[in-house]
C-alpha cells in the first residue's frame, strides 16, 4: 500500500515505550496492513502458546544439568483439550501421584518447588530454568527442599495438593500465565504458606510478567527470595504479607 494512502497517528512515538497496541494509524476507514497483519501473528502465537505441550524430558534435563533433583507429575486433566475445558481437573493431582508422592517419605521440609505449564509451556521452555539458576544462590543455605516438582496440565492450585503430599511448610510454583497479544510467553510465580487442597488466591503471593521485556529474572529471584523468607519467618502469605522486597539490603553479588 502506498504511503500516502495512510494516515499515522501523531502519537507514534508512544510505540517505541510499550509493546501495547496503541497509536495503530488507519488507511482510509480500516487499519493499516501492516497492523493487521502484526495482530494476526500475535494472536497466533497466543494460540500456540496455550495449545503447545512442554517439553518435560528436555527440561528434566536442564533442571538435572543444574544441579536440581526434579521428579514428574500430571493432573487429573488428562490432555490439553480437558485441561482447557476443565480447569477444576487442573488443580488436582492425578491419585496414582499422590499416592507416589505421600509414600515418599523424607520427613516435612521448608519448601516444595513446582513448575506447572499452565496456560504457556512456551514461558516455562524459555524461563523457567534462567530464573532457577538466579533464584538458587539466593535462598538460604540452611532451607530444606522437597524434590522440584514439573508438573504437566497444571493449574495454580495443583501446587497446594503437592506440597501437603510431600509435607512442605511453603509452596512455590512456576507456572505459564495466560497468553496476551503481546506476552506469549510471560511467567508468574505464586508462593502459598502451609499449602493444602482448599487454599484460595487471596492465602497467595503473586509475581508476575518475569520475562526478558517485563521482570527480569535477577529482580524476579531476589523478589522471590524475599518472600519465601518472610512468609516462612512470619507464617503467612497472601493479603496479609505486602511485597516490600525494594527495601532489603542486598550484597555484592545480588543476593539478600
């Protein structure tokens, strides 16, 4: 299309400041081509991040590679179209795992770590392991850990019913946020004291947008580090304990 058939917006410098659809311009009554055809790519993109399955033995190996001892688990959605139509699957463990998980054993722990794909396998495939490798050297060296749990067709409160099998004082877990036309791939992080089946969202911490373009993954672990800390001093989570990580001093090397 010619150029001079379209009209820019004035605000097109606003663009260069955000990935958000904004300052589009038009040609004639409709949108330019090259915006519809960015829109189109976007939104496929979205599709495939929620559809895709993750690649859990490539990232049982990377997480092996690191120095993480990691076991698989699923849901009681049994594939990606149940998943997607039956959320309340998604938050519970497949029995067969939570058998296995309580005969474990091990006696109780400060914290259980889970990675659920949640509704972006792309987020965990490209930040997942990153944001572990920074998070690591960050925790206290006396904190005890159950074995990392990767979970597939997972919904946030999956992570509950793992830590109580497994006896962990705090759940965390990784897990791929809904999709938008701009973020197929952005990772939220939630972190529930004294997990157990029943929990809701406001008993929860948020950390949300970790990706290169939004939180990256070094503020991202040292937000993380501080509240696993205080809700394991405090015994609390959720409305009651406020994100004031910004004010903890920090040593050379970035850690708490």
């Amino acid at each position: 299309m010619n150029d001079l058939t379209t009209t820019d917006s004035p605000l097109d410098a606003w663009r260069a400041a955000t990935p958000a659809r904004i300052a589009l311009g038009r040609a004639g009554s409709g949108m330019p081509t090259r915006e519809v055809l960015r829109f189109g790519w976007a939104h496929a993109m979205a599709r495939d991040a929620i559809h895709a399955a993750l690649d859990v033995q490539a990232l049982a190996a990377t997480l092996h590679a690191q120095g993480w001892n990691s076991m698989q688990v699923r849901s009681r959605a049994g594939d990606r179209a149940t998943f997607l139509r039956r959320p309340d699957l998604g938050r519970q463990l497949a029995p067969e795992d939570s058998a296995r998980l309580r005969a474990m054993g091990g006696g109780p722990k400060d914290v259980c770590i889970v990675i659920g794909d949640g509704l972006s396998s792309l987020a965990i495939e490209r930040h997942a392991a990153p944001l572990l490798a920074e998070l690591r050297p960050k925790l206290p060296a006396a904190l005890s850990l159950t074995p990392l749990a990767t979970a597939s067709q997972a919904r946030v409160a999956l992570a509950d019913e793992i830590a109580e099998d497994l006896g962990a004082r705090l759940s965390i877990i990784l897990i791929g946020e809904r999709p938008g036309l701009s973020s197929p791939d952005s990772l939220g992080i939630y972190i529930t004291h004294a997990p157990r089946r029943g929990r809701h969202d406001a008993e929860r911490n948020c950390i949300s947008n970790i990706r290169p373009e939004g939180l990256g993954y070094a503020p991202a672990a040292l937000r993380l580090a501080w509240l696993v800390r205080e809700a394991l001093r405090r015994g609390l989570t959720g409305v009651e304990l406020k994100d004031e990580s910004h004010l903890a001093l920090v040593d050379d090397n970035g850690s708490l």
